[in-house]
C-alpha cells in the first residue's frame, strides 16, 4: 500500500516532488488545528511539522507513524519521549536555517537600534518629524553579546563582523572562534549593549531571562530574541521595557503564538515585535523542504535519517 505523508501546512513543490518521486502519497491539510491534523493524518507515515505541538495524544491517532519531521530546528514542542516511545523518530532541519536566522537577528538588531518601524509608522501617520525626538543609535564601537553560541550563534557573529563591534558570546559547549571573546552569563548582560538570545528551548534554559538579568543590563541596551518566547519571562520584560530598565527590544517569538493583540508587548514604542519569521524567506523555506523530506525518505524506505534528534532501535 502507498504511504502517507501527511502536511498540515503546505511546503515548497521542491519538497513534494521528493517524496512524490520517492512514490509516497502527499496528503496536504488545513493547517495546525489538533482535531482536525488527528483527523487528516490518520493514515500518515510521516508528518512535517511547523512548531505545533505534537504530543502523545496526536501520535497515537496516526497509529502508521515513523517519522515526525520538524520544518525547522527547534523541536521544544514535539513530545520526543513520547515518539521514542513509539519507535517514532524526530528529525529536523538544522543546517537549512542558520544563516537566515542569523540575518534576521542581525535586520532586527539594526531595525531596533535604528528605530525603522516606527519611523516608517510615523510616516503613514503624517508624523515626519517623530524624528526628532527618537534619534537611532549607532552600533560601531559597540559590543554585541550572544547568548548560545551554536550554529546560529556563531552564524551571527560571522555576519556581524563588517560592523565594527565588539562580539562577546556566552556558551559552556562553545570552543573558541576568532574574534570573538567567549565570557561568563553575566558578563553578557552586564556590558552588552545588544544581548541577543539563541539558547535552545530546554528544561534548564526556560523562564532563564527575567527581572534580575533585566536589573543588569545597561539602561541604553536592547534584546533581541529569536530564540523561543519560553527563555524570557514576558511579564519581567515588559516591567523593564516602560521603566526605562533597558532600551528595547526586538522579538520574533512569544511565549503565545500567535501573540494575541491584547499582549501588554503590543502597546509598547520601544519593541519591534515579527511574527516568527526568522527562518520564513524563500530560500530557507525551500531548504528546509528538501532537508526534511529527503530524511522521511530515507526513514520509510528503512535507512537512518541524517537528521535524528532521538534514537531508535530498529
Ligand atoms: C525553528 O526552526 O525552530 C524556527 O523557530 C522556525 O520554526
């Protein structure tokens, strides 16, 4: 019988001409609904996920499951005990997504320091000379400190290095890389004048950034988060973004997704909020497709996917 893979959300045509040539049925569904991706999946194989939970309860409804593909690196949402459990294996696209993740940082960096949005708002609000009172700031001579130094980490350093800042990362697994000044936590927050997140989502590191690293960080230094909305405690960065405890921020992911409009972020000036779309661009969206689908292939034709992130005895 033909296999299923199930899409709750449409990919690029270069990801579904790999497992239509590799002769496996794609079944596209009507997005991240729990109900409903139980329902359409049923019958799946494989499923490739955005960053919807994925728990138990929705593996056990797809009984013919052998692989959870995650569209992207984080995999915080998907029940991994419970697909280890299974003989399920969880793969995911690390190495598609670095440099665009990276880009973004660094464009939201720039977009906070430079107040873009809100000059561009100004405009649309006939309010040309909100200017004067919000001058930018300019980031040469200044030290930028990055809090996980992975992939993505280390991608930004490289793409902030025609900048002329200072780079300073923290990382007890990073290994030395030129021009960078590996430093203790608090070191980070305490001189970076941009502290910018990309810890992964654990245990260990959620809810790991509140109001005591918001009391040592300089008043004039912004956040960047691309990581997950997990690592902040929200309420405690709010508290320092209208006491003037920092300067800003710049977050692409929220601790709710989508971020309700009612969210206390959304009144805030001094906040450029995205809509997780670090990863979201033409290239990497295509990447991606290809990584993860050429990896549920390789594991309903029975090899070893590239991209494990648990272990399964076959
Ligand atoms: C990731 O890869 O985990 C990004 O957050 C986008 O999904």
């Amino acid at each position: 019988m033909t296999k299923q893979v199930f899409l709750p959300d449409d990919i690029p045509a270069v990801g579904k001409k790999i497992l239509e040539e590799a002769g496996l049925e794609v079944v596209v569904g009507s997005g991240r609904d729990h109900e409903k991706m139980k329902a359409e999946g049923a019958e799946a194989s494989a499923v490739l996920i955005g960053t919807q939970k994925f728990d138990a309860d929705i593996m056990d409804a797809m009984p013919n499951l052998k692989v959870i593909a995650r569209n992207g690196v984080g995999y915080d949402a998907v029940d991994v005990d419970a697909a280890t459990q299974r003989g399920i294996y969880v793969v995911n696209t690390p190495k598609a997504l670095s440099g665009s993740v990276a880009e973004t940082a660094v464009s939201e960096l720039l977009a906070i320091s430079k107040n873009l949005y809100q000059d561009s708002k100004a405009i649309h609000d006939d309010n040309w000379n909100y200017r004067k009172a919000h001058p930018g700031r300019d980031i040469e001579g200044k030290t930028v400190g990055i809090l996980g130094f992975g992939r993505i980490g280390q991608q930004v350093a490289k793409k902030l290095s025609g900048f002329d800042v200072k780079v300073i990362a923290f990382d007890p697994f990073a290994k030395d890389v030129p021009n960078v000044e590996l430093v203790d936590r608090e070191t980070i927050f305490k001189t970076a004048d941009y502290v910018m997140v990309h810890l992964p989502a654990l245990p260990e590191t959620q809810h790991s950034i509140g109001a005591d690293e918001f009391k040592l960080m300089k008043n004039d230094a912004f956040l960047i988060n691309m990581a997950r909305g997990s690592i902040l405690v929200e309420s405690d960065l709010v508290s320092a973004l209208k006491s003037g405890e920092i300067a800003g921020a710049a977050l692409d992911v929220f601790e709710e997704e989508p971020l309700p409009v009612t969210n206390p972020l959304v009144a805030l000036e001094n906040v450029l909020l995205t809509p997780h779309i670090a990863s979201n661009t033409v290239e990497t969206k295509a990447r991606m497709a290809v990584d993860a689908t050429n990896d549920i292939v390789r594991v309903l034709s029975g090899k070893s996917p590239e991209s494990a992130v648990n272990k399964i005895n076959k």
